[in-house]
C-alpha cells in the first residue's frame, strides 16, 4: 500500500509533466532557433522512462531530493510504472476500498532522523539543560528571531513562544524541523544557513522559554494535550 502512495503521488503529476511538454514545445517552436525535433524526442523519451520506470522510488515523494533514494531504501519503498500503480488505485476505488495512507510511527520517526542531519532529539534536550548552549541560543535567537517572534519570544508578527500553546508542535524534533525547514505558509524561512550547532541552541533556548507565559501575542495552536486556548486568534 506505502507503494501505490509514493507512485500515486508520481500519478498525478503525469498531467503537470505533460502540461510541461506541451509548453516546452511552444517555447521551441517560438524560439529564434529552435530545438531540432530529435531534442524534442529525447527530452521526452527521457520523461517517459522516468514516468514508467521501476527500482527505488525517488525521495522527491518523500520529502528529499529528487534523483536519490536514501529515503525510499530506508522506508522499504519501491517503484513500479505509472500504469500499474494507477490500477491499483482505480481498482481499490471502484471496490470502495481505497483510503489516504499514512506513514507509521516507525517510518516517521526515520524521516525525522534523516531532517535532522546530525542533531538528536537528546542533544536538544541536553543543551535545555546547559547554560553555556542557552546563551549561545539566545544570541542566535535575538539576531535571527526576535523581529518576528519579540525579544524575549512573546510573540510579534510569529506567535508567542512562552505560552504553552503551540502551532507545529511542542518537542525538540518538531522545534528543530520548524527552525531548519521554516515555515512557509506563515512567511518564515528555513534558518539552514546557521548551521545544525546553532539550530540545535535555538531549539533548546526555544524550548526553555515554554511555559513563562510573558505577556504578549495571544496563544495560538493547541497544549500538548491538543487542547486549544480558550479563545484561539491565529490570524
């Protein structure tokens, strides 16, 4: 089943590809001196075996980089052509048996790892505990993060990061991922440009100011518990 997902999602972007072609073709025909039509065969005689191609899936499907399979080999995924994978969806509709599928706890919990490089959720909460990483992660903090955030994490444009109310989560991976991926839907950049050590010092500095519950921004997400705050204001 985990198969037909990271195919299905290759599926569905056959249309988008064929969008592609087609403008790749106008812009050639267009162009002052246009491709030869062998280029045009070989581009899309390339596309096609990616298409219909079998062996590792590509990490694109799991959120890595395309062309690799790190991911895929590490998850036990695989590849079959298009063709097939989209039968067993329209087979698994048409018996009414087709549902979303999700990763398990465990394949979760390998993708993390993998986002993480080589920070660990135990080194996170190592440096909570020393106020050598604090310091340093509080610099970091009020350089990078204070703008959005306020000088001391209650909250400006981004939310309050005092309270105990917390939008994509409250443990050291979620922290550390919001920090290194970023945000984009609410306008904050990936911070990879710091580097892990200094992610690693905000995630913790982050995670040691939870729970002071300064005055500012109103709560927004939900406790650890999933509860919201009793009137929520995320916009």
């Amino acid at each position: 089943m985990f198969v037909v997902a990271v195919v299905a999602t290759a599926g569905f972007a056959v249309a988008a590809i064929g969008l592609f072609i087609n403008a790749y073709r106008m812009s050639v025909a267009n162009a002052a001196a246009p491709l030869d039509a062998e280029s045009v065969q070989a581009y899309e005689t390339a596309q096609a075996k990616l298409l219909d191609g079998t062996g590792p899936a590509d990490d694109r499907a799991l959120g890595g980089e395309p062309g690799r399979n790190e991911r895929a080999n590490k998850l036990g995924a695989t590849r079959t052509s298009i063709s097939d994978a989209m039968a067993q969806v329209t087979q698994a509709v048409q018996k009414g048996e087709w549902t979303p599928v999700r990763l398990n706890q465990a394949q979760v919990e390998i993708l993390d790892r993998l986002d993480m490089g080589g920070v660990t959720p135990e080194a996170i909460l190592a440096a909570v505990q020393t106020p050598t990483e604090l310091t340093a992660g509080q610099a970091t903090f009020t350089a990078n993060c204070a703008a959005c955030h306020g000088a001391n994490g209650n909250g400006l444009v981004g939310p309050n990061l005092t309270d105990k109310y917390w939008i994509h989560g409250q443990g050291p991976t979620e922290v550390y991922k919001v920090i290194s991926k970023g945000v984009a839907a609410k306008g904050m950049p990936p911070w990879t440009h710091l580097g892990e050590e200094k992610m690693k010092q905000v995630a913790a500095y982050v995670l040691s100011i939870k729970g002071k519950n300064l005055e500012g921004k109103a709560p927004q997400g939900v406790d650890e518990n999933g509860n919201p705050p009793p009137s929520t204001n995320d916009g």
